[in-house]
C-alpha cells in the first residue's frame, strides 16, 4: 500500500481535481483506492455526493490514539465506484483537532488499511499547517499539482524551504505535476524553470487546460467513465501510467472494458426507472 498526500500552498491549482480524478482511473484499472478529504472545505466529498456525514476525518482526529483505529475503519463510505471509498471531512475542521500530529499515521496502521487498500490518497488545504503536516507524516510519497506562474513557483520553493525545515529525511516531495498548461511561450519558459529547479521531481507530462474539469463538477460526472475520449482524460492516463509506472495498454483495456460496463449498468437503470415512471402515470392517468 502507498500513501500520497496532494499539497501546495495555493488554492485552486488542482490538488482536489488530482485526487478524484487519480483515485477514480486507478480504481477502473482495478486497484482498490481510499481517499481522504483533509481539507474543511470538503470540495472532494461534495464531488463525490456527500454532505456533512459522521463520523469523518475531524472525528478521526479528535478520538483518542487507542480508538482511531477504529474509527478510521467506521469513517470509510462507499462512493458508487467500485474499488473506490472516501472518508469525508467537516467544515469545522481546524488545526485545534489536532492533538498528535501523527495521529493519521498511527490510525492507518492500527487499522491495518494495507489489507484492504493499494492507495490512499489524501487531498489537503492549500498551505502548511498541523492539519496537512498530519497527511504528510502519514505519507510514503507527497505530490504538488501546480499552475505554472511566477507565485506558483515561488510557492513551489517556499514549500520545499519549508519540508526541509520541518521534516527533514522524514518526508520529502517526491513529484510535481504541471497543471492548467497552455502551450505558450510564457508556460513553457515557466515550465523550463521548474524543471531547472526540481530536475527529478516534475513530471514529463503536464495536465492540460481543458473545460471538461469544470462540466464533470457541474454534471457530477466521472471523467474516464462520461468523458473517456477528452483531451483531459488522456493526459490523466498518461500521468498515472508515469507516476505508478503502470503498462499502458493493459491498463487502457482495463479502463474502457469498466467504463462499458458503468455505462450500460447507468442505462438499465435510467431505463428502468423511465419504464416504472410511465407505467405508475398510466396507472395514474384515466
Ligand atoms: N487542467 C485543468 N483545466 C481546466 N480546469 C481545471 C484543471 N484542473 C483543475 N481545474 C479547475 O480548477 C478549479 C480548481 O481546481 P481544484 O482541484 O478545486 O483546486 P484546489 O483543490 O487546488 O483548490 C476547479 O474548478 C477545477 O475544475
Ligand atoms: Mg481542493
């Protein structure tokens, strides 16, 4: 099992589109996948449907080291994908939850998520403080999802300032992922200097712009079950094929071949409840 926190000083630079859109494509590729929603804005579990419901992350926080365990295990809730669970968050979430900064760590291991998770993958609040330090403590890996401007990078060197300081050999960033990319002469200059400065860390493939991102929040639609053949979903596969070092046409097969399944299982019921609707007006017209 592999635990990934998502972080950036910044918000709005795609750490909540990374986190459902990754946990979403690995979990059709057939890996089992957890996430968490560290963040009180709770975007991650209104994406995925969930209004304020118990117990959640704060809870996990706020119980005692001997019970987390246990109530990380009775925090878990389906999400209507296969393979795929979340644990939500609240917006009363603050860093005075925080007792033991590795209570997160302590409450994966006691619960034994390695039994039933490849991934667990924790979306935060833009910045640094004890509520993503907690996520970070608890990670094998932390990936940044950036945009590429001149505060973007700053934040990008801040942070790393900020890891060594803090966490020194126990965590370090391991990738940074281009998002919102166009291709212009000013982002690619941008993402030359990132490069420079973090040659192993960013990775080859960048994410590009694409509306799609904002029609599957509006349309509460998943991107590689509604918009498989988009611009957006190809990048997306291409990135996880980088990250997790996965075969490309097996995991392309495995995709589409879950998809075609979503999708019939999405019309049988559509058509069945039209049918039910149209035989309860018959009933009830004269
Ligand atoms: N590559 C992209 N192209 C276009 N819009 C994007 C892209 N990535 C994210 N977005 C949009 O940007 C907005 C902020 O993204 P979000 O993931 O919520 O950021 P964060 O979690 O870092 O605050 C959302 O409306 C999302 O749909
Ligand atoms: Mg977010």
């Amino acid at each position: 099992m592999k635990v990934i926190s998502i972080l950036n000083y910044k918000g709005g630079v795609g750490k909540t589109t990374f986190t459902i859109n990754v946990s979403q494509a690995l979990a059709l590729i057939g890996f089992r996948v957890l996430a968490i929603d560290n963040d009180s804005q709770h975007n991650l579990s209104l994406l995925l449907n969930k209004e304020i419901v118990y117990p959640n992350i704060r809870d996990i926080y706020r119980c005692s080291v001997g019970m987390a365990g246990k109530k990380m295990l009775d925090a878990i809730h389906e999400t209507g994908l296969r393979n795929f669970h979340v644990i939500t968050s609240h917006t009363q979430l603050s860093t005075n939850d925080i007792k033991d900064p590795y209570i997160l760590q302590k409450a994966i291991t006691f619960s034994s998520l390695h039994r039933f998770y490849d991934f667990i993958i924790i979306d935060n609040s833009p910045g640094i403080d004890t509520i993503q330090e907690a996520s970070v403590h608890a990670a094998d890996e932390v990936f940044i999802p950036t945009e590429l401007s001149f505060f973007a990078l700053n934040g990008i060197d801040e942070l790393h300032k900020v890891f060594e300081e803090k966490f020194r050999d126990d965590c370090t960033v391991t990738k940074i992922i281009p998002n919102c990319f166009r291709n212009t002469k000013r982002q690619n200059e941008y993402l030359e200097m990132l490069k420079e400065k973090h040659p192993q860390k960013v990775t080859e493939t960048t994410i590009p712009y694409d509306p799609v991102f904002d029609f599957c929040i509006k349309e509460g639609k998943t991107l590689f079950i509604h918009r498989l053949f988009s611009k957006a979903a190809a990048y997306y596969l291409k990135l996880i094929h980088e990250l997790f070092d996965l075969d490309e046409q097996n995991t392309w097969n495995q995709v589409v071949h879950k998809r075609n399944h979503e999708l019939r299982s999405e019309a049988r019921e559509r058509f069945f409840k039209n049918k039910n609707a149209s035989s309860v007006s018959e009933t009830i017209l004269p």
